[in-house]
C-alpha cells in the first residue's frame, strides 16, 4: 500500500512502536487481540486496528501540498476535510478557509470566488452541483480533489445498480457531506433514498407492502429521497449502498431485510431481478476498526476511551460498539480529561457533552481500552496515556514498557 507524506506532528513515539511491532508480529492481519502497555498501575488495551486509515493520509498529504505549492494565494476548504478538530485547526491556522460547514451551510458565499482561488475538495467528496459551480468560476477542481477512493468506489456500486434501473437505497446520514455526496450521484443513474438504520427501512417496508399512500412516504421520508419518487413504481427493484463508515452489522441487516421482502412480494425465483446484491460496501478501515473493537470486547477492561472528532461517523460507532460492554469515554484530546476524578465526554446518541466524577476506578492495576477513528492523529492517543500516566506517581518508563509490549489472546 502507498506510504504517504503526513506531518511528523501527527506521528507518536508510542503508537509508531506499537503499529510496527504488530505489522511484524500479525503480517496478514488476522489477529484483532489488542496490545497490551502494561505501565504498572495503568494497564492500556489498544485495539489491533485504529487511526489514519488509507484516504485520510491521502486527504492529508493533498492539504499539505495545496499549501506549498500556492504561496500567497487564497486557499479554501469546500467544508471539514476530515472529522478531527485537531487537523482542521491545523489547517485553518495555516491560512485555510472553510467554504461550507459540515452540514452543507454556507460559511463563505461561492460568489466571491475567483478563477486564481485554489478549492480542496475533502475526502468525503462534493456533491455534483457544487462541483459544476466550482468549474463555471474556472476554479479546477481535480488537481487538489482528496476524496477517498473507497466513496469512490460507493459511486462506482451506485452506477451499477442504477443500470439495471433498481432504486438506490443509501445506509447512512442523509445529512452528512459523504452520503450527500454518495445521493448526487446516484440520482443521476436512478432513484435514490437515504435510510438511518433499520427502523428507517422497516419504515419504507410498509410502502414496498402497499400497506401505506405517497403523501405518507413524502411526509416521513422528507428531504430523503430523489425528485419524482414514486411509491408505486421505485420501489419494485432495490439495491442497497451505504456511507463508508456506518456499522458493517446493521447494513447487512437492512440489505438481508430488503432481500426478504423481496422474496415475500415477488418470489425466491425472481429475487435478482427485484434486488441487487451488492454486498458490502464499507471501506477497509471502517471494517478493521470495527472488528478490532470486537477483540477489545473480549478483554476484562474496567472501561474505554474512544478518541475523535465528535462529528466523526466512524468514531461514534466505535463507541457504540466499546458501550455494550465497557463504561465508554468519546473524547477529542487528552484535553477533555481535566482530572484523576473528572473527564468531560461526548455524548453522541445526544449531541451534547456531559461531564462524568470518579470516571477511573480505585483499583490497580486499572485496565483501559484505548483506540480511534479513521481520522484521529496517532499522537492524540499517545497524549491521552501520558495525562492518565500522569496521575500515577510509580507508573513504568514509556521506555520500558515499549521493550515489553505483548498482545493478550
């Protein structure tokens, strides 16, 4: 796989150890038990996989090489490149300017954008009419173009299932610039709806049914689906696609709902003509995270931390899955741990902060999962231990316990 060129700010001198040892020690990656940093009276479950995947150090060395290559020249973000605070702040300090928030709101008008102006385009994409206003102002949108090729790749699944004329049905966030990105392009080649989860498609269930009117669907799936949907023809042939960091177990849920209504309306003998199956469409990363998280559940932890951008799709699911066993923590930085006794967190189900007392339990030795998204910094974690280091007073050497690292199977 490409080596790319990533600051040494988001490298750590602890992870780095950690992802190498592991490299030589499970070559072919199939071992998801985490390693273990035994710091006397902190002991550190790190999940297997975690971190920078693929297209956020794409994303990343792209940035970066906008800003070399454009000295004095205005340079803009069409939103969030990635979901971390951390590099963002990175890079609107270096003079960046965000176009877009994350929710598509505009920050800065494309009016006053001119043919000398260089636009990145973020991993996530851009949907297609804003890369038509991008062109007509002769701002080139390719050159600084950082999105992932795995969404890419969504696109490319999309268009074939929109050949064969079946309604495109997107697992995600109807909300998020990945999914409105994915939607563009889809409505392009077919029909498309964005579902949340499989409440949302036992929902649309009841209109494949017949069992409910088009004013009913327009109301309850509103600003969820292409123009001119029709219940009664669009929803005869379906496919199912999804955003690229949704949690692998529930789109095979709502793919393996649709393939059974399906086979219920139309027959087990006419199933590939009313539903493409696609298989699924998660990105590597996504997929290694979650099932690294899946090792980290089989340890006796006394709770996780779960370290990412509080807008981070992939990061939230991370800490869904750490919370069906573990007293689970969703910070940004080592900064939300302002204590031995305190640490304020993210409650995402919410969208709100919460601050919890007494969240490090009296005991020795304390055992902690640890790991991050696809678009946290290495160093972040390496952070995170040092400040819970820091509340022991007999902790080991980060030296000395680099020598010892082991994995617990």
């Amino acid at each position: 796989m490409k080596t790319f060129q990533i600051p040494s700010f988001y490298r750590s001198p602890i992870i780095s150890v950690v992802k190498e040892f592991r490299k030589v020690q499970d070559p072919r990656k199939k071992d998801n038990s985490p390693t273990v940093l035994d710091f006397g009276p902190v002991q550190y479950f790190i999940a297997r996989h975690f971190g920078f995947c693929y297209g956020v150090e794409n994303a990343i060395e792209i940035a970066f090489k906008a800003l070399d290559e454009n000295p004095g020249k205005r340079i803009f973000l069409l939103s969030q490149m990635i979901h971390n605070p951390e590099v963002n702040k990175d890079l609107t300090e270096r003079g960046v300017q965000f176009l877009q928030d994350t929710h598509g709101k505009q920050l800065i008008s494309f009016d006053v954008l001119t043919p000398d102006d260089v636009v990145i385009i973020p991993a996530f994409g851009a949907p297609l009419e804003i890369l038509d206003i991008l062109n007509k102002k002769g701002i080139p949108t390719a050159k600084y173009n950082t999105t992932c090729p795995f969404v890419e790749r969504v696109w490319k699944k999309s268009e074939q299932i929109g050949k064969t004329n079946h309604t495109i049905i997107i697992h995600g966030k109807h909300d998020h610039e990945e999914t409105r990105s994915t939607f563009s392009r889809s409505t392009t080649h077919s029909k498309a709806i964005v579902l949340r989860d499989i409440e949302e498609a036992k929902l649309l269930g009841e209109f494949i049914l017949n069992s409910k009117t088009q004013s009913e669907f327009e109301k309850l799936f509103n600003r969820k689906f292409s123009e001119g949907f029709d219940i009664l023809s669009d929803l005869s042939k379906l496919g199912v696609i999804n955003q690229t960091t949704m949690l692998a177990s529930e789109t095979e849920e709502i793919a393996n709902y649709f393939k059974e209504l399906m086979i219920k309306k139309y027959g087990a003998t006419n199933l590939k003509e009313h539903f493409a199956d696609t298989h699924d469409t998660l990105c590597y990363a996504t997929n290694e995270n979650q099932d690294a998280t899946y090792g980290l559940l089989k340890t006796d932890a006394d709770l996780a931390i779960v370290i990412g951008g509080y807008n981070s799709s992939n990061t939230s699911h991370l800490a869904e899955l750490c919370e069906r066993k573990f007293p689970t923590y969703f910070i940004s930085s080592a900064k939300e741990i302002e204590s031995k006794n305190l640490i304020h967190h993210f409650d995402y189900p919410h969208k709100k902060m919460l601050s919890t007392n007494n969240f490090l339990p009296n005991k020795t030795p304390l055992k902690i999962v640890i790991t991050s998204g696809a678009s946290c910094p290495d160093s972040l974690l390496d952070e995170v231990m040092l400040k819970i280091n820091s509340f022991f007073a007999d902790s080991k050497s980060v030296e000395e316990v680099l020598e010892s690292i082991k994995v617990i199977n």
